[in-house]
C-alpha cells in the first residue's frame, strides 16, 4: 500500500436517461505498484478538505510502464467526494492510497463457467477479473443490469473483451436487454442448468447481492461478492465499514471489515 499522489490522466463525463451520472478517471501513478482484481483505492482531489476523507473506488482498469502505472476507475457522481472528482481536470493531482483490500479467488473457477454479475457502477470491479478469467481459460460471462442504458457501465468494453454473445443486460426500463433485474436473467440460466457447473462473482448495490445470496444458495453455485460499504479510512483503523459475518463457535455472527478482510466475500460467509 502506498500514500502517494496521482496525476489526472483523463476524466470524462458520462450520464444516463435515468438521470445518474457518472465518469471514468483515468490516473498516472510515478511508481510501480501491484493492482489486482477486486482491489479498490482511497482517492480525492489534492488540497481540497471539504470532504476531509477519500472515497473507495474499485480499479477497472490498469497498465503499468518503465516507470509507474496509469489506473482507471469509473465513479458515480453522488456525495461531495464524488463531484470533486466529477470536476477534476487533466494535469490535476489526486491524493490515491493504494492498493487496497483483497482480490477473487479465480482458481475456484477452475473447470466452471464463470457468471459476472454487475449492478450499475459495480461492474469495474469486475472488468479485470473478466481479463484474468479469460487469461486463466475460464468461460466467462458477463450479466449487467442498471436502471437505463446509461447505467450499464463499461458494457462496450465488456463486450469488446467477451464478445457480445457472453453478455446479457437488464435493465428497469426496458431500455437495453431484458426488461428487470439482472438477478432474474441469473436465476433463470441456473434453474435451466445451461452451465454444467458454474461459479458467480457479484458487485452491486446491496439488495443485488442479497439476492445473488439467496440464487446461490437455492442452485448450490458457489459466489464471491465484492462489498461496496461506506468506509473512511481504507485500511482497518475506523472499523466504519464492518460488515456481519457468520460464526459457527459458538454460533451467530462476528464483525469483519471490508476494506481489509474484503470487499469480496464468499456469500455464505455473510449474516445478512
Ligand atoms: C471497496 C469499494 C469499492 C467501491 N468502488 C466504487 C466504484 O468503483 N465506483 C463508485 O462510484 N463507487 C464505488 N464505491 C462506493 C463509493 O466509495 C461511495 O459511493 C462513496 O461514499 C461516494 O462518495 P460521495 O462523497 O460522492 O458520496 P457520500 O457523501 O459518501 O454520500 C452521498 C449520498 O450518496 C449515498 N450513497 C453513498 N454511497 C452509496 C452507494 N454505494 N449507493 C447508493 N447511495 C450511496 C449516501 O447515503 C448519501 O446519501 C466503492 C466502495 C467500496 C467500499
């Protein structure tokens, strides 16, 4: 993990029918370091302290060269910390702490397909895992749902990377793909066993992971979800960000930290 500061790459502004905004922010870091996965960094705009503390962004995409690395993230404009991004300009610096918290498991997906299922901005966090799938020989397909077209974030480049034909979207207005949640075209592919065995990696908004739980549970299809909780300070010490999970000894549930022991969990792991 290192403290550093970041120099704006690129930073455009995207927005859907829905009325959500968004932008994909793209960094130059001037060292090398590892970014895996399911990772997330803590970035905000340099010399501004209104908000006083960075915000979690999972890397959707990254390169390194001779001297550093050059990371992007795609945001949803929402809060304080989000529009500051949403404003910054190329050659601006970024104070970034990274790289941050655990990655997939994609050796489970050994002799699986793997079934990427993404709600709305929670698809970055899985673009890079669809990479290393596909890297690793894995079947990989992508399910995204969002509220428009404009919120199936990174959907060109997911298909770019997987082929249109291993991409299904939902969307709740019908205006791209099937019509609904995405958990629904999920279930469906599960209960008609078009997969001989397969293994689910979900992000997004908590009751889309609530009920990938419940799919998972139901299909006997093992899933590791990458949490999005709100945390302040990324690195285990606020304990703002802990999440339930499942005790056996003596039976209930303890309190583990997304932004250390996560933010990707297996689902039955979780005490929702
Ligand atoms: C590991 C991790 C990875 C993340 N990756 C991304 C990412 O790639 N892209 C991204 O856009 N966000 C991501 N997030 C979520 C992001 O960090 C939060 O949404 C952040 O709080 C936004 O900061 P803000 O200052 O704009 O809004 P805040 O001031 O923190 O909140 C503003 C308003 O938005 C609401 N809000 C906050 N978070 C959410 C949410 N997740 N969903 C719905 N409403 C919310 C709040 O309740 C409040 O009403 C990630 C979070 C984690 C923990």
């Amino acid at each position: 993990m290192i403290d550093t500061s970041a120099t704006v790459e690129r930073n455009d502004p995207m927005s859907s029918d829905s009325g959500r905004r968004y932008g994909l922010l793209r960094l130059r870091i001037d060292r090398q370091i590892a970014v895996l996965p399911g990772q997330f960094a803590m970035i905000k705009a340099h010399g501004i302290f209104e908000p006083l503390l960075r915000r979690a962004m999972a890397y959707y995409r990254s390169n390194q060269d001779d001297g550093g690395v050059h990371v992007e993230f795609i945001y949803q404009v929402l809060g304080r910390g989000t529009q500051s991004l949403a404003g910054l300009r190329i050659g601006d610096e970024v104070d970034f702490l990274g790289s941050l918290g655990n990655t997939f498991d994609i050796r489970a997906a050994r002799g699986r397909t793997a079934l990427l299922v993404a709600g709305g901005v929670g698809s970055a966090a899985l673009f890079m895992l669809a990479g290393e799938l596909l890297k690793a020989g894995v079947t990989t397909r992508l399910l995204i749902g969002g509220a428009s077209r404009g919120d199936l974030c990174g959907l060109d480049d997911f298909i770019e990377l997987l082929s249109a034909g291993n991409v299904t979207s939902a969307t709740i207005d019908g205006s791209h793909g099937e019509k609904g949640f995405v958990t629904e075209p999920l279930e469906a592919r599960l209960k008609a066993g078009t997969d001989r065995e397969s293994i689910i990696y979900a992000c997004g908004p908590d009751p889309m992971l609530h009920r990938v739980s419940q799919i998972a549970d139901r299909y006997k299809t093992p899933a590791q979800l990458s949490l999005e909780a709100p945390m302040g300070c990324g690195y285990g010490v606020c304990v703002g960000c802990a999440v339930a999970v499942k005790h056996d000894s003596p039976p209930g549930f303890v309190y583990q930290k997304v932004c250390t022991e996560g933010p990707v969990f297996w689902h039955e792991e979780l005490h929702w």
